[in-house]
C-alpha cells in the first residue's frame, strides 16, 4: 500500500470520526459539552494511531522484508509504576508490552551473533520505519536487532499511552526487551550485547548504561536527552504538562527537582563503565546542545573515559546522523565502527 493510500485512509477515518465526534448531546450545558468533545478528540487521536501503527507495520515487511526475518513479540517489564488503584485486582501484574526483532536473513548457521537493543525517540512515539535504513544497514552487518515498544508507546491506546514513566520504568522495559532476546535467540551472543538510541532513546541509553553497567558492551546515544531540569525549562507548557500530568510525573520540576533528577541522565553517571559515544550538533531544534554539553561535563567530572563529537550546525539538525543524505551516511559509518570494535559482527565492512 503506498503512502499516499495510507494517508487517505487515515483522512477518511479522521473525518467520519470527527464528524460523530463533534455532535455533543443538547442536554449538556456548554462547558459540558466542550469536555465531551475534548475526550472524544483524544479517544480518537488514540484510535488514529493505532491505525497508523497497524499500517507501518505492515510496511516493515515491505521494506526490510528482502534481508530480516521480522517479528513482534508480546512480553512483559514490571508493575505499573504508578497505579490508580494499587489495591485493585491485576495492579501489580508485569506491564505487557510489544518488541520488534530483526534478524539477518542470511544468518550464518552454527554462528553467535551480536545484539543491538535499539529504543525508539519521543516522550510518546514508536518505533516506525523512520528507522528503515538504519535496520538495513546493520542487518547488512550481521547485527541482531530488538526494538521495544515500552511503556507509554504510541499506537497501543489510551490506557498503555499513560503507563508513560520517562526515564523510569520505561528503561526496565527495554533492559527486559535485551534480556528475552538473550533468552529466547541462542544465536545471540549475550557477551556481545550494545544499545543504540537518539534523542530520548538516547536518554534511554544512558540511564540503561548507568542502571546495568555490566549489560552493555557499549552503547551510544545520539543527541540525547541528558538534563530534563534545564529542558523544561526552554520548553514550552504543553511540553510541561506531558511530565506533570497526574498519572505520570504529577509534579512540576519546582515542586520536585530531585524526581527529575531521578530521570536524568546528566545527575547519573556513576555507575557507567561501558565504552560510551555521545553525538550532537550545535543547531539541534529539539536538545539544545546545552544538555549534552552538560552531560559532557559531569561524565569528565566523574573520570569517566568516553568519546564524543559536537557538529557545528550540521545538516538536518537533530536529525543530523539519522537521514538519508550521504553526510548522514558518513557520520553512522563513525557510529557502526564504534559498535563494531566493541561488538565485532561478521561483516563490519558493509557499515564503513
């Protein structure tokens, strides 16, 4: 199905959905009405990425089908972290949620291969095929790839939407997601394990690296997330509110600094000891260079060895290294010779 097909559908679904949507009953006074309306709108943003999410996938197969064996998998991190009820029935039962696996087509028999744990961006998004050409390309090197969609993922409706627990339990789910693929791929080789992430996946990346320092045998992140502090403090309110919202942070950063230092990897750094590489560019449009400058300093503060490059202005800005531009393909070679001094893959030279 071809993307223009794609967006029609989902236009056509948008218009007879607002179309029910927007006749609120007369019995209701206006005020009533409005918040009728507001909650239809938002069950039918939910209801349309769910659709959204039902239809990339499907174009996961066409467009990586050729080299990977893909699949999507249903397992399980810990409890909600926030419940509404802790003493209702199922409140404390593991949080189910779906991983993507990728797997070399071509996987050599009788042969150990490296992992990749690679988390998805975005305060609420998913892992799309924005990713298309970088999954290519590591399956061209023989890398296996898993790819959570944790807590708090878009396309999954309301209820999984708002188990949302930035820089918490979300990173658990993705440590889950590396430790089922170990478990149930006994060609993975679990000494040979690396995590990829770009923006808040590479928030991700650094806490899972600070959490689990002996999990990883490197990991980098790109354009990361490093300070939510000083992020909310350049964001705008309706950013705000995504982590004030009563079932997630339920507190502004001024009512509760040391929980968004709890999240932040910049005030987490101790505990890390896998070789780390840190990417940004000076004209990143959503993190400011400032947080990883940040971020820079309290790893040098703390002694930590890693490496790190800073791009003046480079093209595409935070989405520098992840487009398909042949200086967005020079800049991952520098990330897939990072992975692959650490991970050694089969066929390191397809990423260079």
């Amino acid at each position: 199905m071809c993307r223009s097909v794609h967006a029609m559908l989902i236009a056509g679904v948008m218009m007879l959905a607002v179309s029910a949507a927007a006749q609120p009953s007369p019995a209701l006074d206006p005020s009533s009405q409005l918040a009728e309306l507001q909650r239809a709108s938002q069950a039918l943003e939910h209801r349309l990425d769910e659709l959204a999410k039902a239809i990339d996938d499907l174009a996961w197969f066409a467009r990586v089908g050729d080299i990977a064996v893909i699949d999507k998998w249903r397992i399980v991190g810990p409890p909600d972290a926030n419940p509404a009820n802790p003493q209702a029935p199922g409140a404390t039962n593991p949080v189910k949620f779906y991983t993507y696996t990728f797997v070399p087509k071509d996987r050599p028999a009788n042969l150990k291969l490296p992992l990749v744990v690679l988390p998805h961006g975005g305060v609420h998004a998913d892992f799309t095929t924005y990713h298309t050409h970088i999954i290519r390309e590591l399956m061209a090197m023989g890398y296996v790839v898993v790819a959570p969609e944790y807590r708090g993922s878009t396309g999954y409706g309301q209820g999984f939407w708002q188990l949302i627990d930035y820089g918490g339990r979300e990173v658990d789910d993705v440590q889950a997601a590396r430790d089922w693929a170990i478990e149930s791929f006994d060609f993975v080789d679990p000494k040979r394990v690396g995590m990829v992430g770009w923006s808040h996946g590479g928030l991700i990346a650094l806490l899972a690296a600070n959490r689990f320092p002996d999990a990883y045998a490197c990991v980098f992140a790109g354009v990361p997330v490093s300070d939510l502090i000083a992020r909310l403090g350049y964001y705008d309110e309706d950013y705000r509110e995504l982590f004030s919202a009563p079932y997630h942070v339920g507190k502004t950063v001024r009512q509760n600094i040391p929980e968004y230092k709890r999240r932040s990897p910049v005030w987490n750094v101790d505990h890390i000891r896998s070789p780390l590489l840190i990417h940004t560019t000076t004209n990143d449009e959503d993190v400011n260079v400032l947080e990883v400058e940040h971020l820079i300093q309290a790893l040098k503060a703390a002694g930590k060895t890693f490496e790190y490059k800073i791009w003046e202005d480079a093209p595409g800005g935070h989405s520098f290294d992840r487009m398909d531009t042949l200086s967005a393909r020079q800049v991952r070679r520098q990330i897939w010779s990072f992975l692959a001094r650490h991970l050694h893959p089969p066929r390191p030279e397809a990423g260079l």
